[in-house]
C-alpha cells in the first residue's frame, strides 16, 4: 500500500463511498452540501486547498481517504473514510500512521489532532490504540457539540 496525492479522478471514486446526507454530513461535516455534484464536492471538501491524499492497494484502487492541514499547531487530520468494501480490515490504522507521518514532516508538527464524532465507537477505539487522548477545543462552535477533541504526539504515530 502507498499514500499518493488525490486526483480528481480519486475524488469521483470518493464521492461514491458517500451515498446518503447522513454518510456524507458524518464524513464532511455539517455544512458539505448533499446532493452533491462534482463541482460542490471539490469545493466542500477544499481539494487542492488542502493536502489531499488517498491510500491505494498494489493494483492502484482506492482504499482509503484523508486530508490533513495546520490547526492550534498542530497536523490536524479531517475528512477521514475507508473504503465501504474494504472496511473491518485495518485500514484505518495505516490511514491515519500514514497521513500523520507526512502530514507532521511537511508542517514540521509534533501532535497531530483530529474530531472524532461522539457516536463514532469504532473510530474512536481506533484513535485511542494509535495514542490520540481526549482533550477541550477552545471556544467550540456549536457544530462541534456532537463531537470530541483527540490530540496524539507524533511520535506515537509515526512510530505506530
């Protein structure tokens, strides 16, 4: 497996994985726009604001997607999804290491921080066994009541 930049071509894949408003409202947050079209995809998800990347297998095909981007100093990850025929497999974890690692090297980072939705139990046990803790977000907005904070220090990451 390899992290790469996502294509365009990569988010049309992307926008398959998300097809109801509850799926992508979990995925993209409050405000992304459902029905979607390409345009407003790329425009809610901030692509090529933001580094974009996608997780692929050997043969080339999409397996996973995440983004990452400076926040309180911090490499804060966002926007994360496995692939819905290939979940259960332990993607996640190499996601997550994997964008940590380049996210953290390219923003010269040492925690990396992430908002796991509160009813997210799957996320959430996988955030705590990579060394992400709970912690306050300053002045929350009120899209983040249905959220929690997590902070890791990036060697626990990278090293994961």
């Amino acid at each position: 497996m390899r992290l790469i930049t996502a294509t365009e071509e990569h988010l049309r894949t992307l926008m398959t994985w998300l097809p109801d408003l509850r799926q992508c409202r979990q995925w993209g947050g409050p405000t992304f726009r459902y029905p979607f079209t390409e345009q407003t995809f790329i425009e809610d998800c901030r692509w090529p604001d933001l580094p974009s990347c996608v997780l692929l297998d050997e043969d080339g095909e999409s397996l996973a997607f995440g983004q990452y981007y400076e926040r309180r100093d911090r490499c804060h990850l966002g926007r994360l999804i496995v692939s819905p025929g290939h979940r259960g497999a332990g993607l996640g974890r190499t996601l997550v290491t994997e964008l940590s690692k380049r996210g953290c090297r390219e923003l010269n980072a040492r925690e990396c921080s992430l908002f796991v939705l509160k009813d997210n139990t799957r996320a959430r046990k996988l955030y705590e066994k990579l060394g992400f803790a709970y912690s306050d977000y300053p002045d929350s907005p009120g899209w983040l009541e249905g959220c929690d904070y997590m902070i890791a220090p990036a060697e626990a990451l990278t090293a994961a």
